[in-house]
C-alpha cells in the first residue's frame, strides 16, 4: 500500500503553494545552502518571516544563498548564516552556543541529510547513521531548552520539524532485534549499505516519534511540535554521490516521477507551520498521516487511513523498536553531552 501511495503521491499530487504567515518568526533550516531546504527558505521568506537561518557546512556557500534569497524575496537583512557540519559532534554543540544567543526561535527544519552507499566513518558513525540520524537528533535535543526558552518567553508553540522520507517503508529494521542495534549497524563487516539511506529515515520517524512522547504535557499536548515529513521524490542533489546501478535507477526515476524542488520544497514548508495536531505525526503531501489511496487502507485496522506510513512503522513491532531505539540513541547522547536526556523531563 505504501508503494502505492508513493506513486500516486508522484504521479497524481501536486502539494500545496504553501500560505501559512510566519510573522516575527525565526526558523533554523539545516543544508539551507541548495536543494529541498534552500527553497523551504525561499517559500518562509516570501511568507514574511523575520528571519531565516541558514546552517551550513560550507559558509560560502551559504552566503551566496543568502545573496540570492534576499534579492529573489526582496527580504534584504532577512537571512543569516552559521556554520554547521552534521557530521561533526563538536560542530553541532558549537551551533548551540550560538543559537542561544537568539532571542527568539520559532521552529527547526532539520532537513540537512546524505545519501551514500559508501561505509564511511565519520565522528565514529557511519556518515548517513551521523548526519542523518545521530547528529540530528543530538541537534534536536540541545535546541530543545532554546526552544522552551522562547516559548516561555513569546508564548509560542515551537516545532521540530525533522525531513524524513517515503523511502522508509523500503526497510523494516529487523537489526532492532539485535542487542545493540546502532553497533550493528555501524560494523562494515555487516553494514547493507543498499539499505542504508532507507534505514536512516525509518529510524528518524521511529525516533522523531519517540521524542514527540517526551515532549508532551500529562494530557498529551505537546510542549514542542515535533513531526516528520517526506517531500516526495524531488530533483535534488541528493543522490549526486550514488553509483552503478542506483544512480542509473535514480536518475531514469528522476526524469519520469520526480517533484520539481520547489515542489517539493512545499511539503517541509507545511509541516513547520503545523501546530498540535501535527505532534508525533508523518506527513506526506503536505498532510498529516498521507492521504486515503482510492478511499482503501489495504491491510490497515479498520479506522486506520494512513497508507504513507509503512505498516512496519504503525505495527506492534514498530512501537518495541521505537522506543528500543531511543533508548539507544539517548545512550549515544549521553556519550556526547552528559545530561543530554534530562531536556526531556
Ligand atoms: N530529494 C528527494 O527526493 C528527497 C526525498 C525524501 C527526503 N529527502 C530528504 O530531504 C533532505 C534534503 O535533501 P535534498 O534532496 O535537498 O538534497 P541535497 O540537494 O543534496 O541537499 C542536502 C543539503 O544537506 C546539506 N548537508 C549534507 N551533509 C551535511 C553536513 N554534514 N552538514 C551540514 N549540511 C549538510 C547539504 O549541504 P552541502 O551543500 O554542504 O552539501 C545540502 O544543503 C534530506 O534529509 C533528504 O534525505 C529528499
């Protein structure tokens, strides 16, 4: 069903030009320099956001998207840059000194991500376990006290909003089972590399999840918006890096499915405007939970109408492997910053 839902998705939507008002606001979008973030960043200006921050690896870069968002938008002063390497631990706490200084933050679009199918290292993960993965939520869980902050502050409902992917449903994370899954994942010896970029954003749904349960009040309203979203298969840079058979692949689907950028770009624009009622949800096309394929839910319970979501996700096993894994990433945390866990209660 989910693969229908995929390329009904592609073939038959056309998310929405995005209208929400983001007056006052400032918002954290992460690998804002090009692709899907870059114009997220175009469509928040032009919806009248007081400032947009771009956090990038390379700050030429940056700047040279500053340059062109602010002339495109006419929101001259409206963009400012830091520096940001998801791969890097040391980077990611050094962004969080900065963001403190920020008097208001309104929402993160946690979107800097990689596809490789190459095992590389990097801080002692796997590139796309680092970046994609424990980066972003290491970077999700110091940005939470910012956001409370502000909140308290501004009186604002803050949102985390993390760009995950359909591609999810390609994987059902049966190395959960393991004792220790992140260390097996991690062993080149028995990493599937083939899998690796499905499995990152499997695990940052599960685990986006899991963090919207901790960041919720005893009644269930969130303190913190968090949700996860997949922009469609969008023409991007995204799969520069892929080769042999892949890159063909990706590149014959690119030409016959994909989602103009900006198109795509419409879906994270949409779950950073969300309020509560997005808090622990997937969103596809710009919706909360996808959309009904032809009114069915093949498979689903009966009252159940989220077809986008793979059924390993919604499944008993999926909410055991959910909360398995946030125990392990909250013990990789606490590795990297001591105390990190207690940001969520
Ligand atoms: N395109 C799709 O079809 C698609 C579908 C589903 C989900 N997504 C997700 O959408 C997000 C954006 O991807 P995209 O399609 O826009 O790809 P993209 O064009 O390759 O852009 C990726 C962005 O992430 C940044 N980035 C990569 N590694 C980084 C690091 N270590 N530190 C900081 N920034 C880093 C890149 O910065 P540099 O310029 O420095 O490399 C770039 O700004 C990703 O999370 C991706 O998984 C994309």
């Amino acid at each position: 069903m989910a693969a229908l839902s995929f390329l009904y998705s592609q073939l038959f939507v056309t998310p929405p030009i995005p209208t929400h008002d983001f007056t006052e606001q400032t918002i954290i979008i992460t690998g804002g320099n090009r692709g899907l973030g870059y114009e997220a960043a175009r469509h928040i200006l032009r919806l009248n956001a007081a400032r947009v921050i771009l956090a990038v690896r390379s700050i030429s870069s940056g700047q040279t998207a500053k340059e062109t968002l602010e002339r495109d938008t006419k929101r001259w002063g409206a963009v400012d840059v830091y520096e940001l390497d998801m791969a890097s631990h040391a980077s990611v706490q050094a962004f969080v000194m900065e963001m403190k200084t920020v008097n208001r933050l309104d929402a993160v679009l946690l979107n800097a991500g990689i596809f490789t199918q190459d095992f590389v290292l990097q801080d002692g993960y796997e590139s796309t376990l680092a970046v994609n993965v424990v980066h972003t939520f290491l970077l999700a869980a110091l940005l939470v006290p910012v956001l409370r902050r502000a909140a308290e502050a501004h009186g604002i409902l803050p949102r985390l909003s993390i760009v995950a992917s359909d591609r999810h449903v390609m994987n059902n994370l049966p190395e959960w089972k393991e004792e220790n899954t992140f260390r097996v994942l991690n062993d080149p010896k028995r990493a599937k590399m083939s899998q690796r970029y499905p499995v990152s954003k499997l695990l940052q749904i599960l685990l986006a999840r899991a963090m919207a349960k901790r960041l919720a009040d005893a009644n269930g309203k969130p303190v913190i918006v968090v949700n996860s979203l997949t922009p469609g298969y969008t023409n991007s840079g995204l799969m520069n890096n892929a080769h042999g058979v892949t890159a063909l692949a990706g590149a014959l689907l690119a030409k016959a499915i994909a989602r103009k950028t900006e198109v795509g770009s419409r879906t994270l624009v949409a779950a950073v405007s969300m309020g509560a009622e997005s808090h622990g949800k997937y969103m596809n096309d710009s919706e909360i939970d996808g959309y009904v394929f032809l009114s069915v839910c093949v498979r689903c319970p009966a009252n159940e109408t989220r077809p986008a979501l793979s059924p390993f996700v919604r499944s008993e096993d999926g909410a055991k492997a959910q909360e398995k894994m946030w125990k392990e990433l909250l013990d990789i945390l606490e590795n990297r910053v001591a105390g990190i866990s207690r940001v969520f209660g």
